[in-house]
C-alpha cells in the first residue's frame, strides 16, 4: 500500500444506535440502550483510568460499540460547547 491508500476500516459507528435518552430514565440524561448507564458515568470511569476491558468486565450488557459510542458522544458535546446535559444542545 502507498501512502496514499489506508487500510479499509468498518463502516463508523452510528453513536445514536447505541444510545438514547428518555425522560423517565435518568432525568433523560443520555444513556446506553438497553441499560440506565449514563454516557457521563461512562467518561467518569473512563477518566478515572479504567480500560475498556474494565468497563466491560464490570458491565456485560455493555459492548465496546457502546464505549465507542458514548466517547463519540461526547467529543461532539464537547466540540460544539455543550454542558447542559441533553444528548442535542438546547442551551
């Protein structure tokens, strides 16, 4: 390969398959489906240095798409300013 080809990746991950949010689960802080695990308490454990394999360990209705998804979430939270907690800013 040159340097102008990469290796072929997976289509991305759709951070909205994997997370949702509900009024009447967590306050509609954003969550994982088919949990009532937050995207922020994920960042939490994620900045507290737990690897992914912690995190899966500890929580097997998770998967590494989930993580993926809640740090794309997050990125893009944080790129546009946003800290009111809504998964789309309505600040």
């Amino acid at each position: 390969m040159t340097a102008a080809t990469s290796i072929p990746l997976e289509a991305p991950l759709n951070w909205r398959d994997c997370i949702t949010v509900d009024p009447k689960v967590l306050v509609g802080k954003p969550v994982i489906k088919r949990t009532r695990i937050a995207v922020e308490f994920l960042m939490e454990l994620l900045a507290e240095g737990w690897t992914h394999e912690q995190i899966l360990g500890n929580y097997p209705d998770l998967t590494s798409d989930d993580i993926q998804a809640a740090l794309h979430l997050d990125t893009i939270r944080k790129r546009s300013g946003c800290s009111c907690g809504q998964m789309v800013c309505s600040a």
